[in-house]
C-alpha cells in the first residue's frame, strides 16, 4: 500500500509539472517517475579521474545486469526496459564518459577506450562478473569487454550492435556515403523530429515543449557528437576478428526496421561467436529497450534463463 501511495504521489507531482512547470522541470519530473517506477536511483562513482553518473536498483545481492546506451544517448535510454529485471536483478545503467552527466574528458571516445573504461568502473563497483547488455555503439563496445576481459562477463546480449560489415548496407551509412548530413546528430530544432522518425517506427509521444527542450539539449551537443562520430569512424574497430574469442553466452537481438544499422549483420554475426542465441523482432526500429521495452525485456529474461540452464 505505501509503494502504491509513494507511486500515485510521483504520478501527481509529474501532472503538477506538466500544467505548471518550465519544459526543463517537466523533462526532469518526467525523468523522476520512470526512475521511480523502473526501481532506480542515480548514483555517482569516480574512475580514475572520471566522474560517473549511473543508475541502480534491484536486490544488492542479485546476479548484475551492466548496460551500456548507444552515441548520442544516455543512461535514461533504459529506465523502462529495466523495471521489468529490477525485482529479480540488480541493475545498473551508467552514464558512459562522454555523455549524459557523466564528464566529458578532452580525448578519446573510441570503443576501444570506452570499453577499457566500462571495465575499470566494474572494478570501481566490485560487480565481479556482470551480465551486460548493449545497444548500437553500446553493444559494440560490450562485445569488445566480453571478447578482451572474459572474466568479467556472465552473458551478453548486443541490441542493434555496431561493429559488423553487413551484408545489406543500412540507409544510414548510405546517406553518408552521399555527403549528406548525419540523422543522428541535431542541427535544428525541426532534425529533431526526425531523428525520431530516422531511430523508431513508432516514435515515443512527447509533450511539444518537451520535444522542444531536448531539441535544445541535442543542439547544445552538435559538436561533440559530431567529433565521437568522427573518432568512431576513423578509429573502428570491426567486430568480426573478436567475437570468436567471446566465451559467454550471447542474444543477438534486433529490429527488423533498423534504418541505422541493418539487422543483415545477424547473419554475420551468428556463426562467429561460440553460444549465439537469435531474436528479430518486427516492426520496430534502433532502439527496442525504448520501442518495446516490455518485449524486449521478456526476450531477454528468457535467454537469461536459458542461459542459466
């Protein structure tokens, strides 16, 4: 009953913002329920000389899921996938270096670094071995953490990973190879817009002075981002020479509509890593943990206990 009432009261606090409140208190009440609801509070470690921001919830003593967001994202990119595994795992999402709240060091953002950064903050933590799940450059970079620091990594699951040569070129590399400009990264207030339409088939619905507001946010990073695309580009690292070295169980999982990476890469990937598991959802676009966070959890849970076998 009182979790209920602590629920209702996040929920009315959130309308109160809506009526009331500028789009930035709006984005951040918004932001305080789903935390609320996925079991989540922010924490803060340093690594190195690294501020992180993270996520975490779910009993302290249960199996670790890690997971790692795409470019140009941020922890929040998981609060409504993880609601689904915070009452049986203890889940954490963080903030890679770079992006959200975590700092932004002058440097290198390729995944190779980042990689050797996510397994320095779980020696930070003491997770011991974690189950990590990535998305797009997020997934990229976990497969290069479960291919060089086995020990670390219970199982894997890549979410519409980058790192293969795809049989089928994506729409996005297309466009890049025409000299037209990234639909990733928002120049104007109107790219934001589409940028949605560009990762989802069916974008999530968002308040006008909402999506006004993360237009702003996005327009602030244009450099930024413009320069980790840069690095990724030119200091990539393919995917195919490491996954026969990954030791852990791993789930490809993707989406049958992905316009930035195409979901051909499976083909590739499948026969490479030694206890592949393979699920393609449809109709939905880049990032399925935010389309179809109920499904894509339920995926997930099934190949966690399949793996467990």
């Amino acid at each position: 009953m009182k979790k209920l009432v602590i629920t209702l009261f996040a929920i009315l606090v959130a309308l109160a913002a809506t009526l009331y409140l500028s789009p930035a208190s709006l984005t951040t009440g918004a932001r305080l329920v789903e935390q609320h609801l996925a079991g989540l509070s922010g924490r803060r470690t340093v690594v190195g000389d690294l501020s992180i921001h993270y996520y975490e919830g779910g009993p302290a003593k249960g199996e670790t899921v890690l997971m790692i967001h795409g470019f140009a994202a941020n922890k929040d990119n998981w609060l409504r996938f993880a609601r689904h595994l915070t009452p049986r795992y203890h889940v954490i999402a963080l903030d890679l270096p770079g992006f959200g709240d975590s700092d932004r060091p002058a440097g290198s953002y390729d995944v190779g670094t980042q990689a050797e950064r996510v397994a320095s903050f779980i020696d930070a933590l003491e997770l011991g071995r974690v189950h990590l799940v990535g998305n797009s450059m997020g997934g990229h970079i976990a497969a290069l953490l479960a291919a060089r620091h086995p020990q670390y990594v219970r199982s894997l699951a890549l979410f519409n990973n980058s790192g293969i040569n795809a049989p089928r070129e994506s729409e996005l590399f297309r466009l890049l190879e025409q000299g037209q400009a990234n639909p990733l990264v928002v120049r104007r207030a109107e790219d934001f817009q589409r940028m949605l339409e560009f990762v989802f088939v069916e974008p999530p619905s968002l308040p006008a002075q909402v999506k006004t507001y993360l237009a702003q946010q996005s327009m602030a990073n244009e450099a930024h981002y413009d320069e980790v695309f840069r690095q990724l580009r030119e200091r990539y690292i393919p995917l195919e020479p490491e996954l026969p070295r990954i030791e852990a169980p791993a789930l490809l999982l993707w989406c049958d509509r992905d316009r930035v990476l195409d979901v051909s890469s499976i083909e590739v990937m499948k026969p490479l890593l030694r206890k592949p598991s393979v699920v393609i959802m449809e109709h939905c676009g880049h990032a399925p943990m935010i389309e179809r966070p109920e499904e894509t959890a339920r995926q997930y849970q099934a190949f966690l206990e399949h793996s467990a076998d």
